[in-house]
C-alpha cells in the first residue's frame, strides 16, 4: 500500500511539472510531452469572403532567431472529415463543443493537408489529398508570425504557422459542417494532436496526444472506468486536474458549421480568448495560470492579443 505522505510527494512533484509546462491552448501539454516547444499550439477555422481560412501553430514561444534545425524532421496535418454527422440538438454539447457528432467511433478524415518545412520555416512541400476539387487555388503560408495566443507567458514571442485559404468551392457542393483538427508526424509516428482549444493541454486528457480521433471516446472512458494504480493516485489526490469529468467523454476534434457564427466553440477566431471561454465550461486552469506571470501583462488579465492581427491573409500579426 502506498503510504499518504508518499502520495504527497508524488502528487506534489507532478503538480510542480504541471506548473512549470503549462502554457496555453494546446501549446505544452503540460506534464509528459518531453519537448513542449516543439508542440502543437493552436488551430484556427473560420469564413473570409469565400475561403474556408485553417491556421495551425506550432513552437510556442518562440523567442530565438531561425534557423530551427528540426523542423524538417516532421510533417504538420491538418484532417477534414466532411461526412461525419453533426447535430446541434444537445444544448450542453453545442456550447462546449459547437455540436454533437453522432458517431465518434467512425470519424475519417475526407482530406487532408500536409506541410513539410525547412529549417527556416518555409514552405517545401504542400500535399492535399483527398475529396478536394481545384487544389491549385488553395492559397498557401508558412512562417514565423507573432505569437496569437491570448496569454501573458507568449506576449512578444513567436509561432511558426501554417495558413491554408481554401475556396468554398473545392469542398463537395452544399458541405456546411467540418470536423477538423491537427497533428505532427515524426518519424512515421504520431506524436502530437490538436482539436479544440484547452482539450489535450488539460493533464487529464494529455493521453489522447497520440491517439486518433475515433479512439479517444473509447481511450475516455477507459481511463474512467478502468485507470491503473498511478492513474487512480492521481485521480483522488488531484482530482481537478487529473479526474476524467462526464463532459469529457467526446472525442478531440474541432466542429465548424457554415449554419452557425463562427467563433469558440464553432471553429476558433483569432480573437477568442479561449482561456476565458474554456474557464466558463470549467476548465480554469490556463485562466488562473493567465494570473500568474510575474511580467506586468498580467494584471487587469488581457483578452486582446498583444499585437493587432491583419484583416487579411494570412491574419496573424507580424512577427516579433
């Protein structure tokens, strides 16, 4: 049996890897990813005049001069499923999630598109696959841009993103509901995922990481019902933070639907203070954290960027 004042260190050691990782949206997930700057940070969907707009980030904080010697090493996706049902009639899912999605187990991406960058973050290739029409007309950057993310600890540094335009007109006629999120490959292998904001960055759900999207409700309600002896100690020591909660059970992936505004949680905008947003759901822990920077930004908390964002592609600010 495991003795209370081991718990306590060990539940105190685990907190302290939480506090010093933490960072935002999905920009370290917090306790065992070995290289949190390395990471997803941030995927973004929205409508401009004719263009489905998807911006995914990665290297948060970043706050060094290019050249970044392993960014070729790995492939950045962003998937599509256009066939997967979404429904709005659940209210508690439509505001967390932006809708409900009928069948978790069979999400499939319809398309999908893979970047491949250079150590100075340019861009070397662009592959959409799948059921897109027209793909020559995708408008296409890559690059260091400042930092979008809402949050004291990123003010003044960098992204490298990766900012697709594709027009209405390459997805099947009449498609209005998107399901999406991102991941990073290295070396054939999974290693890194983003759907909705605040999701896989909370220490609970950081397991779903390497998983695909139609595993994750499954891989929940595992870790529920079935945790294992490290996973029960940190559920009942620190339940806010490890303890999976009945909402969580749906699967890692961003909805956006043309029937409805676009803004959290119907796809993401750049000016969505999703730390706030995901903190009127119950997920606080960025919006404390936003607290707790020692630099003058954070207070009165910030919920505007600390650079204004462009009002045209490729939307984010320029770098720092």
């Amino acid at each position: 049996m495991i003795k209370l004042p081991l718990i306590k260190i060990f539940a105190s050691l685990i907190l302290l890897l939480l506090l010093q990782g933490a960072a935002a949206s999905d920009h370290a997930d917090p306790v065992f990813n070995q290289q949190p700057t390395r990471s997803l940070s941030g995927l973004f969907a929205f409508i401009d005049n004719n263009d489905l707009i998807i911006i995914l980030t990665t290297h948060p904080g970043l706050n060094h001069p290019l050249p970044i010697h392993h960014l070729h090493e790995q492939t950045y996706r962003v998937h599509l499923d256009l066939t997967s049902k979404v429904s709005f009639d659940n209210p508690q899912q439509r505001m967390r999630y932006g809708g409900s999605i009928n069948r978790p187990k069979h999400i499939k991406e319809s398309a999908t598109l893979a970047f491949s960058l250079n150590e100075n973050a340019e861009l070397v290739k662009f592959k959409p696959q799948g059921a897109l029409q027209e793909t020559d007309n995708i408008r296409v950057f890559t690059g260091v841009r400042d930092d979008p993310f809402i949050f004291p600890k990123f003010f003044g540094t960098n992204v490298v993103a990766m900012v697709t335009a594709i027009p209405l007109d390459a997805f099947p006629k009449q498609q209005k509901d998107f399901v999406l999120w991102g991941d990073i490959i290295r070396k054939g292998k999974k290693i890194d995922h983003v759907g909705r904001s605040n999701r896989t960055m909370q220490p609970r759900l950081d397991f779903l990481n390497t998983l695909e999207p139609y595993e994750h409700l499954e891989a929940i309600n595992k870790k529920h019902n079935d945790p294992g002896l490290v996973d029960k100690v940190l559920m009942s020591k620190l339940a806010p933070l490890f303890a999976i909660r009945d909402y969580d059970k749906f699967p890692d992936v961003m909805i956006f639907s043309r029937h409805h505004k676009a803004g959290f949680p119907n796809g993401r905008l750049l000016t969505d203070d999703v730390a706030d947003l995901t903190c009127q759901l119950g997920d606080c822990l960025l919006w404390e954290l936003s607290y707790g920077d020692v630099r003058t930004w954070n207070w009165p908390r910030k919920n505007t960027n600390d650079k204004p964002f462009l009002p045209h592609f490729p939307y984010l600010a320029k770098p720092w």
